[in-house]
C-alpha cells in the first residue's frame, strides 16, 4: 500500500483552490460579460428608439412650419379683405 506525503496533499489542496476560485472567477467573469450584453442591448434600443422618434419630431416640425407658413397667408388674405370691406 502506498502512502500519499504530506506535501503531496497539501499541494493537491491547493491546486484544487486554486482550480476553484479559477473557475468562481470564470463564472462571475461570464456573468459580468452577460450583464454588460444586455445593458448594450437596451442601449441600443434606446437609441433606435430615439432616433425613431427624432424623425418623428422632424416631420412635425416640417408640418408645423407649413401650417403656420399657410395661416400667415389666410391672416394676409383675410387683412386685405376686410380693408376692401371697408374702402367700400
């Protein structure tokens, strides 16, 4: 029968902390990667989305300034006609 040496064991102990607390570290590495690839995604998202809503935003702004442009023109149209109303 053979006996294991005490350095032996306690090098065996070792190595296997340290295989451990690799591999703890590994999957809290993993984990970490994993919380950062969703943060990027909504990111992402939320830009999409941002960026959506910015033409959106875009073409009302394009609505708006026509709508004013033309109700400047009726309130001309309307001045003028009120002061031919009242040359006659």
């Amino acid at each position: 029968m053979r006996r294991e040496e005490p350095l032996g064991g306690a090098l065996a102990a070792v190595a296997q902390e340290a295989l451990q607390a690799a591999e703890l570290g590994r999957k809290r590495a993993e984990a970490r990667a994993g919380e950062e690839a969703a943060r990027a995604e909504d990111m992402a998202g939320w830009c999409a989305r941002s960026k959506q809503q910015r033409g959106h935003n875009k073409d009302a702004l394009v609505h708006a300034k026509a709508a004013l442009a033309e109700a400047g023109q009726q309130r001309e149209e309307a001045k003028a006609e009120r002061q031919r109303n009242e040359r006659e």
